[in-house]
C-alpha cells in the first residue's frame, strides 16, 4: 500500500528539512569561525625560531701613541649556560697570556710588552643561542626546578641598582600584583610606559633613570631590576650582545627569579623600542649571547667587557663587532 502525503504534511516535512539544513549551516558556520579566530589567535603570538646558530668576530684595533712599555688587557668571554647558550669554540688572536675563571665569568688576559704602534686583539665565537623566555619555562618545568641558593644576592642595593632609595621605593609600593608573576609584569610594564630610549655616554643608574624617564638599555634594565628588588624578588642584569642590534650589538636586559621556574629573562628595551608590545613580556627571540651577571665587574674595573691597564702614555682602542 502506498501512503499519499497530504499537503500539510509535505510542508512540515520541508520546514523539518530546512530546519535540520539551516542547524548543520549554523554549526559549520560557528566552527568556522572558532578556526578562524584561533588562527587568529595564533598568529598574534610571536613564533620565534627556538635556536639560531652564530658566528661573533670581535675585534680590539690598538693605537699607541708616545711611549707606552706594557698593557693589560682583559676581555670577557661568553661560556656555555643551561637554556641560554652552548658556546662551541672561542679562538683568540694573538693567543692570550691565560684564559682563567673568576666570579663564574670566564676571561682573556693578554699582556703587550713594548708594542706595537698599532695591533689587533681579535676574538671569535661559535655558538647556539637557545630561546627561553617565560613562555619556554612555564613549558618546561612542569615541577619545580632545585632552588638556587645565592638568590639572595640579588636583592641588594648596589651602585646603579638603588632598590633602597625613597624614590624607588616609592615606585614599588605603587605597583600591586595578584601573584607573582603579574606583579612582575606590572613592573616590567611600568618600566615600558615610563622610560623613553636615548643612548647615553655613561651609566645613569636606576635612581637617575627613573627621574629622567630616560635611559638606554641600562637604564631600561637597572630601573626593571632595582623595583624589583624594591619588592623583594630576587632580579640581576645580564649583559652581554645581541645578534639583533638597532644601535650596538651591545646589549643589557634582565633577569627574574622566580621559584617555580628558576632565573627568566626578560627584556624591557625591546618591548618598548623594537616592538611596542606589552606581549614582548612573555616571548624573547634567541638572539641573546650572554657575558656576565655582575653589574659592575671588579675584575673589570667596574667595566662589562673589557678593561685595559697600560704603563705610559694611554692606547686608544676601537672595538667592532660583526656576526655571520
């Protein structure tokens, strides 16, 4: 027997169809747009390679006017560092008197008895730079890592990290936070919104930096470490180069400890100048080649790179720096 749809019938059976057409459209349609914006999502995170390779020349061009009988000079040089940095080789011309290690720095003396008028030191670096970021540690340390005991030291008021000044003590109270790492995003950010980049001849400091709302990447990086320290979280400059330079291959930034990560680096400069992103907090590329922790190096006179002692008239030194 053959059943024969009345009229009605067959128009609640095409409402029933398009209802079930226009529900399978709107769940295709809604799907779409979940990619869509995820792909949007994705591409607002910076997708930095996790290794670069690189070859650094450094050279020393020595001028000696008048009668100078001997120099001292002493270069520091960048050693490997867990999620920083593997350093194949550090070959040096001419070969330097002793290579030794002080302080957990590693170093060239060279000694010039009777020189020249004009020679070189020249020093090449072979290594990966590895990225690490906040983002990179959170992904790999799952658990806690070993605490590190000498945090502590990276509390201290220190000649151009003054965390214990009225004013810099001030700026602290004033950032809040409701953990730890928003707290330290508030002052990363606060450093960004404050400071404008101009390249200084000397060392300003923190407490002249957050005066004059100015400063170089130094100043960017002491006023980042001093607040911190101001609020109690342990905080150190790094210096050494990055294969990225706008200005000098020179470059300071910054590095926080936190507990569940250990020591993070974190660059307020680049946030500001290269990339106007307050996400910068979270991503650094892996272009940093790093030399020292110590703000101001004893074994340096108080310098970061290197350090010159001379017997007689003064040599001038012109120092490049070129990447392959």
């Amino acid at each position: 027997m053959i059943c024969k749809l009345t009229a009605s019938c067959k128009i609640a059976l095409w409402i029933t169809v398009l209802i079930a057409l226009l529900s399978l459209t709107d769940t295709g349609v809604r799907a779409q747009t979940r990619r869509t914006d995820a792909r949007k999502k994705e591409r607002r995170k910076p997708v930095y390679s996790k290794t670069s390779k690189v070859e650094m020349n450094i050279s020393y061009d020595f001028t000696v006017p008048g009668k100078t009988s001997k120099i001292q000079f002493i270069v520091a040089l960048p050693k490997t560092l867990p999620d920083r940095q593997r350093i194949y080789e550090v070959n040096c011309s001419p070969e330097p008197t002793r290579l030794f290690t002080e302080n957990e720095n590693d170093y060239a003396e060279f000694l010039f008895t009777n020189p020249e008028k004009q020679f070189k030191v020249q020093i090449n670096v072979k290594a990966s730079l590895f990225r690490y970021d906040l983002s990179i540690a959170r992904k790999k340390h799952s658990k806690n890592p070993p605490p590190d005991p000498n945090s502590h030291n990276f509390l201290k008021h220190e000649k151009y990290i003054e965390k214990d000044d009225p004013k810099i003590q001030q700026i602290a109270r004033d950032i809040k936070g409701n953990n730890k790492a928003a707290l330290i995003k508030n002052i990363h950010d606060y450093v960004v919104r404050n400071m404008d980049y101009s390249l200084n001849k000397a060392d300003l400091g923190a407490l002249e930096a957050a005066e004059k709302k100015r400063g170089d990447c130094s100043e960017y990086a002491d006023l980042f470490v001093a607040i911190c320290r101001a609020k109690n979280i342990p905080a150190r400059v790094s210096i050494g180069y990055t294969t990225e330079a706008t200005l000098t291959p020179r470059h300071a930034w910054a590095e926080v400890y936190m507990r569940q990560y250990g020591w993070v680096p974190f660059d307020p400069t680049w946030a500001d100048v290269k990339f106007k992103s307050a996400r910068q907090f979270h991503y650094l590329k892996s272009v940093y080649i790093y030399l020292t922790h110590i703000r101001h190096n004893p074994v340096l006179g108080g310098g970061y790179y290197s350090s010159c002692r001379y017997w007689g008239d003064s040599p001038r030194i012109k120092d490049s720096v070129t990447f392959k």
